[in-house]
C-alpha cells in the first residue's frame, strides 16, 4: 500500500534514464516489465509484485474475518451474503476508480479492487475447506485456464503465439466482452485482462491456505514455517519449469506460471514476517505498517483519488528547490504518502477503518 500511493516513493522516476548501474537497478524494480515478468531463472521487478501480495493477503484475512464472524454466531448464509455483496461493491469501486478521468463509466475490470472482487465471492465457498480439496481446485483452475488459453483462439501458429501480446484468449475475450458496455469509441484492448481473475482466484486460494495454517493452534511455529516454506519451493519449481516450457510467466496475463511464481515470493515473504514478527517478537518497528494495514482500503483511495490534489499544494506552498531534479520526484512522493499516513492515524487512534 504505501509503494501503490507513493508510486514507489518517486524512485523510478527520479532515475528514469540514468546511467548508473545502480539507479538502473532501481528504476527496474520501480516499473512494470514490457511483458515478461520473469528474468534470468528467479528474477523478477519488485513493482510485478505488488498486486501478487495484494491479493494474496486477501485471502489470507478471510479465514481470520470469517472465523470472527462465526465466533459472533453469524450464520453460513449470512456470511455468503456479505462475502458476495463485498465482492460486488468491490467490482464496482474498481469500474469507478477507472472511470475518474472519463467523461463517462469506464466498464473496466482490471483494476486491482475488481480483481479481487470478481474472485472474491467463488473463493468463499473454499474456505474453511480441507487443503487437500483446496489444492485440487486450485489445480484444476489454473490447468483449465492454460488449456483455454492454448486452444483459444483458433488459427495460431504454434504453442508461444498463444501468449504474445493482443493476440492471447483473455485479451480477444475483451474485444468481444468489453465492448458489449457503452463507450465513446470501442474498445481497441489492452495488456491486461478482465478474465485474468480466473487464475488470481488462486493467488488468494494460496492466500487462505497459508491464513488456515498461521490460524491452527494444533501446529508449532517450525512446522507452520514449514509448511509454507516447502510451498513456496514447489510452486517456484514448478513455475520456472512451466515458465520454460509450455507456460510463459507473464504478469500482465496472470497466467498460471506466473499465480505460481508470484505465489511462491510473497508466501515467503508472509513466511519470513511471521518469524520475524510473531515467533521472534522483533516487532518494535511494525507500527508504522500496523496504521496502514488496518486501513488499506482508505490508503489505496487515496492514492488513486487523492494524490493530484495533495501534489499541486505542495508545489504552491513549498519552495521550488525541494522538487527539482534528480531528487525531486523522491521528495514529491516521501511527502505525499507521509501526509496520506498522518490522515491514517489519525483514523486509527479514532478507530476509524473503512471496509466493506
């Protein structure tokens, strides 16, 4: 959240162009890749992860908010309901966040909130349920999408054809889908895809199943350590064997090598917070992200909404020097999501959160 409403605290665009290796590094990982998000045999841009985590820790929360509302004597219907109704004002605050610049409603699902909540209320029905049924779903969806994706469309020229850019199943589906809703001019596509919240189901299915693990009192933290870790090993083997095979990893497509590579990095990353947070108590740092993360929601709208506003009155009332050139950008951004954490905690020590 604080790299989304920061733009990743400016750095990209303070090194746009640069010749040093470093700062070239830098801007690397501050950007998306033009089309291949896997480099070398592990490699990948830190901006590519984002929205992997994103969704990831959403699915993480779900057996910790649903198990709360269970506990309050909430029904299973009931609990469908809000999960479904979540799902659908989360698809909708997406269509509006794309419609902000647009003389009229923008029908995009690619945004990050209407991902989550195309797939939101199909995984509801997966929690609580045995790891092992759970991994047979998410098995089948991510097969199935690849089959998809290399039978359709027709006509092709061998497997790779399938997945260069335009002419892949997800982005004709768009050509067709997309134009269907009123628009000033068609829609001509786009890199990313509104089917891509087929195979993100499982990115938050991973999600959950590391949620249901942290959550069991019946497992040491070894062995919940564990148990992620071998999980994150074989879904990074697998993908780099896919990735080289018979599945490019492409973000930009969600395609099934890349569910399993991103799957692989941010289940080791909650692995490698859980030790160091909660196992080894080393958590006198966390407040800061403690604010945020109460608050997501709150901090991404006002990244998207917010951001322009707070930029142009910090040019009009900060002198001039602070935003010129290589460091301004930097500045700009440390500024802007400093302030946007302010409003945050002014929330939090109100108990204020916005959630739907």
């Amino acid at each position: 959240m604080l790299l989304l409403a920061s733009s990743g605290l400016g750095i990209a665009k303070a090194t746009a162009g640069a010749e040093n290796p470093f700062a070239q590094w830098l801007h690397f990982h501050g950007t998306h890749p033009e089309w291949s998000s896997q480099f070398g045999v592990i490699g990948f841009s830190l901006w590519d992860m984002i929205q992997p985590a994103f969704m990831f820790i959403v699915g993480v929360s779900m057996p910790f908010s649903y198990a709360k509302r269970a506990e309050r004597g909430e029904s299973y219907w009931h609990r469908l309901r809000h999960a479904w109704l979540r799902a659908f004002f989360l698809v909708l605050l997406g269509v509006f966040l794309q419609s902000l610049r647009s003389g009229q409603t923008n029908w995009l699902f690619t945004n990050v909130l209407s991902q989550i909540g195309l797939g939101y209320g199909l995984l509801f029905f997966l929690v609580g349920r045995d790891a092992r049924l759970q991994i047979v779903a998410g098995s089948l969806v991510l097969a199935g999408y690849w089959l998809a994706m290399i039978v359709f469309p027709r006509g092709l020229d061998g497997l790779a054809a399938h997945f260069q850019p335009m002419a892949t199943m997800p982005q004709q589906f768009d050509l067709w889908f997309l134009n269907l809703f009123p628009r000033e001019k068609p829609f001509e596509g786009h890199a990313y895809a509104t089917l891509n919240f087929v195979p993100s189901i499982v990115t938050m299915l991973m999600g959950l199943m590391c949620g249901q693990v942290l959550r069991r009192n019946d497992l040491a933290a070894g062995a919940k350590l564990r148990r992620m870790g071998i999980a994150a090993a074989a879904c990074l083997i697998v993908s780099i064997v896919a990735g080289a095979t018979i599945c490019p990893v492409v973000k930009k497509l969600w395609t099934p090598s890349w569910v399993l590579f991103s799957g692989a990095y941010v289940m080791s990353a909650l692995a490698a917070a859980y030790w160091i947070i909660d196992v080894k108590k080393w958590n006198r740092w966390v407040f800061p992200f403690v604010v945020v993360g109460l608050n997501p929601l709150t901090m991404y709208l006002l990244g998207m909404i917010c951001k322009g506003w707070f930029r142009k009155n910090l040019h009009t009332h900060l002198p001039g020097f602070l935003f010129e050139p290589p460091h301004g950008p930097i500045v700009e951004a440390c500024l802007i999501v400093t302030l946007f954490w302010l409003i945050l905690l002014w929330m939090y020590r109100n108990r204020i959160f916005l959630r739907l």
